[in-house]
C-alpha cells in the first residue's frame, strides 16, 4: 500500500481542481471552485477558513458524501494511495472508507445515532472492518474510551449519546475515527468542545498512533489548534485557496490579506477588551462572489486588477503560495500591520 | 487575609436578574431489565452564583464538568433535585409548566450542538420567527423579521427558505442565534455559541451580543471552554470543576491572578499561537485522569490532581472562603 502511495510523488492523498456545485431555489453556485491541495504520509495538513467558505464540503467530497442529487462534484480530480476516488466503484470505495480514511464529523449527531448506546456503536464499527468477537471488540472499544479520556468508561460504554457531555461525544467520535488506525483521517472541527488540556491529551494520542504514518486533514477555525498540530496549513476564502504553506510561513510570513487578517483578530487573553477586531465588511453570499478576487471588497489592497481577473496562486518563497497580486510585497511585513 | 464581602450586608444592592442556590442536578444512573438505579451522575452539584441585569456570566471548565446541565436546568430543559434559582424572585426550581411556559420568551438557550437542536423539516423562516407566532407578537411581516435577523448574524438574507441542513456548521450555529434573540429575551444561555465559528465571524457575533446587552439590558451565562473568548464578553467568570463553582470573580482578576490551583492550571494552558506549543507547556498542564462524575473523591474534589494538596484537602470539602472579589473553594484561601 505504502509503496503504491510512494509511487505518487509520495502523496498520500491529491486533490486537484476540485469544483463542488449546490443547486438550490436561488440559483446553483459553486461551494468550492479549483481547490488543489496535496498530502504526504505523516502529515497535518490545516484547512482553515472563515465560515461557509467550504472546508466540510472539501472534506466531505473526498469520501463522496456529497448529499445529491442537489450537490455535485462537477471537476477535479482526487487520488487517494494513487487510485481516483471519483472513478472507483462504490463497493471499492466502501472499503476504504472506515479502514483506510475514517472520518470525524463536525457535529457529533451527525455521525453517532441517537437511538444506540455508544458502546454498541463502536463495537459495531469495528466488527465492520475487523474480523474479532463481540467481546475482544467490547474489550478495544472500553480501552478506546479510556484513551480519550472519558471518565468511567465500563459505564460510559451504556449510555446514548444523549446521556453524555458534547465534548465527550466529540471524543466518542475521535475514538471512532483512530481505533482502526487509518492511512487518513479527515477531522472536521474535532476539538469545538474540548478544553486545551483535553486536547492536549487527545494530540498526543494521536501523534502516538501505532501506525506513524497516519495522515491528518485538519479542519479548524482555531488558529491555536492549527500552531499546535499541523505541519502545513491551506487558507480558503469563499470558495477557493486563498493561501498554502508551512506552519512557519503562515504565522510568521502571511501574504494573503486574508490570512493576515484572520491572524491579526485572534482574541486574546489579556490586553485591549471592548470591541473584537473583525476583518471589515461581511462574507458575501455564494450568489454574490464579486469578479475577480473574491476578498477584493475587502480588502485594503485592492486595485483595478483584481476584479479584471483571477490571482493565480503566485508562490512566494519555496513551498508557499498565494492568490493574491500583492502577495510578493505583503510576504515580508508583520500581519499586525493591516 | 480573608475579607467576607458580602454585598446584601453593605448597602441595598439591586436584586438580581438571577440567584441561584445550591442547585443541585444529577442524572440517575439506571441498569438491567428493571431500570434499578445504581447510582448518580454528580452533573451540578451544590452551585450558587448570580446575574445582575445585563451582566455576562462567564462560565468555564473541562469538558463534562457540568456546563450543560447548569444551563439547561436553568432553562427548565432538566430538573433540579434540590436548591433554588430565583429568576425575577420567582422560583425555577419549583416553577409549575404552566408557569414556565409564560417565562420560555424571556429565557433562551444557544444549544451547543446546532445540528440536533434545529428542526430538520423546518425551514430557517419558520425557525427564527417560530416563537413569535406562539406569543402572538407584532406580526409585521414575518419575512421582513427573518431577514433582518439573518443579517444581524451576518448570513445571506435571501437563504431564509432554505433548510438546516443546506447550511456549514457555523451557519447553524448562527441559525440558533438568530432564533434565541428573535424574541428580544432578558437572559439567554449561551451554550458555546461561537465555538464553530473562525475569529472574524466570531467577533461579529460576540460584538452583536454585546450591543443587545447594551440596547436590551440582556443577560448571558455565556458558557465557553475558550477563555479568551470568556475575558472578551463576560465581567465575571465563574469556573467550574467536576460539579461545582470552584471560583467566581471579576474575569479580569481570574486572568491575571488566578486563586484556585485548578484555575492556575486552566490558565496557563491556554494556547498562544505563533509561541510556545502544547509540548513545550506541557508541565502546566493539569495532571491525571478527570474523576467520575457519579464517585467524586472525597473532600475537596480536586485533591486528586492539586499540585498544592494539604492533609485537610482529602477530608473536608472547603466551603466557599471569600477573597477580596472572589469566591474560591480552596482550603489555601481560608
Ligand atoms: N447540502 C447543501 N445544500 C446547499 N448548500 C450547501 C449544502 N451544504 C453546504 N452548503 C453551502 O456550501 C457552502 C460551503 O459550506 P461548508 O459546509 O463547506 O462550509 P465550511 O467552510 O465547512 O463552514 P463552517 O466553518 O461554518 O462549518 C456554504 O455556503 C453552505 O451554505
Ligand atoms: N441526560 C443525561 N443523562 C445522564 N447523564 C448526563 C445527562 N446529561 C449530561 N450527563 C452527564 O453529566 C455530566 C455533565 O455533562 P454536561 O453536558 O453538563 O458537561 P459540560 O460541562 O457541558 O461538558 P462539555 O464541555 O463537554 O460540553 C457528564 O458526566 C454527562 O455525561
Ligand atoms: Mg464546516
Ligand atoms: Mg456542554
């Protein structure tokens, strides 16, 4: 498997040119237009973004969840160990979904059923894909509970989800995803509810994975979590890739006006209160992406040429890029400056 | 060292918005064909604390700490064993339905999990402007209301026919929002309500909560396990540890001058982005296993994992030692 992956340029998993289109009463819009990204065995790759610009929809079509007949996958390409998961029959992708990429849902009732206990619910999803008795099955999923902390697990394994905290059904889910230690895990907000010394004990749980060439696609808002776990970080404003780097060159060299505005409103603990800083103007709904440059609206470096046409992801330094004209002169100035 | 401030004996301070006195919430823990209880899960045990007119109550713990619960009894979601919660003088606790039903306008809830909590096969026209037509308020353009709530947090106008799940996660979580302040309440639980939502919708959000407060006199329990989000909004701050209140302040004096071992630890962990990582912290982290909720240890409850335990902390549960502003549980503060 790994030597099909090495294969690929050692990518584990390529997106390319992913287009995701929405038809609704309004109109159809495109929920994610030309996103690429790439990721290596072993790596956290951050996909952050503000919210509705597309980051669950990305996450969600490389499995093909894609709720249709309303949503569709309308281009690109997404090569997971070398095969297109676009073109694979649906009982081939059945197995790799679960075995080879598991999946954590942003919302917990979106994955756990309200109507079993948790218990049964793992058990299950390991019988699934592991041939193992019902009790060795009962034993590994009561060790999994422990191992993202959820106090009592013997007795926790009974309980419906309902009967469990949201950050413990946040874990429950993350015990889903990493006990049957996949090639790739597509997180999708798996942290919201936990408190930074849970998810401190969760990232270690997960860097220490028998098999250390899992890889992460790390969706996150928090910027916090990003620094913690991940190796490179794509930004994505409405709809497309707004930026791509290392962890280094996004904290400390943003080009995007985009990222630099996002990294300038981070709260923060102690210093000025009042009023939050919040990058000018608002999220223009899908229908309304301007021409050109989808931020250029809000942007204090906007100029003619953005709305004449699309700036292509321009690489900066080596292995960093960003969609931007001006991203060669904003590359070298601190984010504080916007 | 200790200083008893207590507020009622000085002047005649306002009555508050809401007082709340050794709640007491726990879950039967139910086993085999007859459903014998077997035991209780300790969710909120034996909390006091209380909100002024548009004040913003912080409250922060770890995960399964009770938060939840706290919130949802308060709203009339989950029942309290014991213990009183005065809202406007009158008694959640022993409040009959009917009653309860007339408050539902002036309490509201942002649910934690925005997903399970918005009717599927309703759309966000009919969600947000649901309880208006239930209280008969000023009708004037149903579409018009939806709309100018879908732009106050900051979502398309235009997509209030669509359905939940036609929306990304922090779009639902604005959903709840939009449908919490449609009524124009006095106090509302906010159960994590900016936790989905990246830095810059999360300021708008927090901003527009905050002007409510202003324009509304609203009042928050704003329930957050980001306490950078928590010293942005709340005055005060209440933490929380395996089912109690172990200290309660001004938020501003909690950051900088934490009295609680417990409270220490949950500060310094707080992740900075662009500095030291989690591993480099990760001696400030707090240590050991969180203790069941249904055999809390005994005596003061966070002996097992306190850095400064002493030989009184294993066998008598502190009481509440008053500290200049504060309230802390702690024996060290006695
Ligand atoms: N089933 C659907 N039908 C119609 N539109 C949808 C559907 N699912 C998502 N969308 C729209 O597609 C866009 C992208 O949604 P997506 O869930 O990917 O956002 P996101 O980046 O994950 O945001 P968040 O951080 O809020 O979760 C949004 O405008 C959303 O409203
Ligand atoms: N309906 C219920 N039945 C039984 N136990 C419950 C129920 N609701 C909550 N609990 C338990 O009560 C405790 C407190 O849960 P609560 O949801 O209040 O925590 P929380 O502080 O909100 O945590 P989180 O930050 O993870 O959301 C947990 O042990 C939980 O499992
Ligand atoms: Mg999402
Ligand atoms: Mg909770």
């Amino acid at each position: 498997m790994m030597v099909e992956g090495k294969a690929h340029n050692g990518r584990l998993l390529d997106v390319e040119d992913l287009i995701v289109t929405f038809e609704t009463d309004e109109g159809i819009f495109r929920a994610v237009d030309g996103v690429s990204f790439a990721i290596e065995p072993g790596e956290v790759l951050g996909l952050v973004g503000e919210s509705g610009c597309g980051k669950s929809v990305t996450a969600l079509s490389i499995l093909r969840l894609i709720p249709g007949p309303v949503g569709k996958i309308a281009g690109g390409k997404i090569r997971f160990q070398g095969k297109d998961l676009l073109e694979l029959p649906a009982s081939k992708l059945h197995n790799i979904r679960g075995q080879e990429i598991s999946m954590i849902f942003q919302e917990p009732s979106a994955a756990l059923s309200p109507l079993h206990r948790v218990g049964r619910q793992l058990v299950e999803t390991i019988r699934l894909h592991r041939k193992m008795d019902k009790k060795a099955a009962w034993e590994m999923a009561r060790e999994w509970l422990a191992k993202v902390r959820i106090p009592d697990p013997e007795e926790r394994m009974y309980a419906y989800p309902y009967q469990l905290s949201g950050g413990m059904q946040q874990r429950v889910m993350i015990a889903m995803a990493l006990m049957l230690e996949p090639a790739l895990i597509i997180a999708d907000e798996p942290t919201t509810a936990l408190d930074v010394t849970i998810q401190a004990q969760i990232f270690k749980l997960i860097r220490g994975l028998k098999r250390k060439d899992t890889s992460i696609l790390l969706i996150t808002h928090d910027m916090g979590v990003v620094w913690e776990m991940c190796d490179r970080v794509a930004v994505m404003y409405a709809s497309r890739i707004a930026e791509k780097g290392t962890l280094e060159q996004i904290f400390n060299a943003p080009a995007h006006p985009y990222t630099r505005g996002l990294l300038a409103s981070i709260p923060k603990l102690t210093g000025a209160k009042g009023k939050l800083k919040a990058i000018r103007g608002q999220v223009p709904s899908p229908f309304e992406y301007p021409s050109g440059c989808h931020f250029r609206d809000r942007c204090p470096h906007a100029f003619d040429r953005c709305a004449a046409e699309v700036p292509p992801l321009y690489e900066v330094q080596e292995g960093h890029r960003a969609s931007c004209f001006a991203a060669h002169e904003l590359v070298g100035k601190p984010p504080e400056a916007e | 060292m200790a200083q008893i401030i207590q507020a009622d004996s000085i002047s005649a301070p306002p009555s508050p918005l809401l007082d709340v006195k050794d709640l007491k919430t726990w879950f039967p823990i139910q086993r085999g064909i007859f459903s014998k209880i077997v035991g209780h899960v300790r969710a909120v045990d034996r909390v006091t604390f209380s909100i002024q007119k548009g004040e913003t109550l912080g409250l922060v713990g770890e995960s399964g700490c009770g938060k939840t619960t706290l919130g949802r009894t308060l709203i009339g979601l989950e029942t309290a064993m014991e213990g009183q919660a005065l809202f406007n003088g009158r008694d959640l606790v022993t409040l009959s339905s009917r009653e309860r039903r007339h408050l539902r306008r002036q309490m509201q809830i942002i649910f934690q999990d925005p997903l399970s909590s918005l009717n599927p096969r309703m759309n966000i026209l009919d969600i947000v402007t649901e309880g208006i037509a239930q209280f008969k308020m000023v009708e004037g353009g149903r579409e018009d209301h939806a709309k100018r709530l879908m732009a106050e947090v900051g979502l398309d106008k235009e997509a209030i026919y669509r359905y939940p799940h036609e929306f990304s996660g922090g779009q639902r979580q604005r959903i709840n929002i939009a449908r919490a302040i449609s009524l124009r309440p006095d106090f509302i639980v906010c159960d994590e309500p900016v936790s989905a939502l990246d830095v810059s919708v999360q300021a708008q959000v927090i901003n527009l909560l905050m002007d409510l407060r202003k324009s509304h006199g609203l009042s928050y329990l704003f329930i957050s396990h980001d306490l950078s989000v928590v010293s942005n909004i709340a005055g005060r701050t209440a933490v929380m540890y395996l089912g109690t209140i172990v200290e309660q302040g001004p938020t501003s004096d909690i950051i900088e001058d934490p009295l609680h071992p417990y409270t220490k630890a949950l500060i310094a962990a707080v992740p900075d982005p662009g500095k030291a990582k989690i591993g480099e912290r990760e001696e400030r982290l707090v240590k050991g296993e969180t203790p069941s909720p249904a055999a809390p240890p005994s005596g003061c409850r966070f002996h097992t994992r306190c850095p400064d335990i002493m030989d009184i902390c294993p066998r008598v549960d502190p009481p509440d030692f008053s500290h200049e502003t504060r309230l802390v549980r702690c024996h060290l503060y006695k």
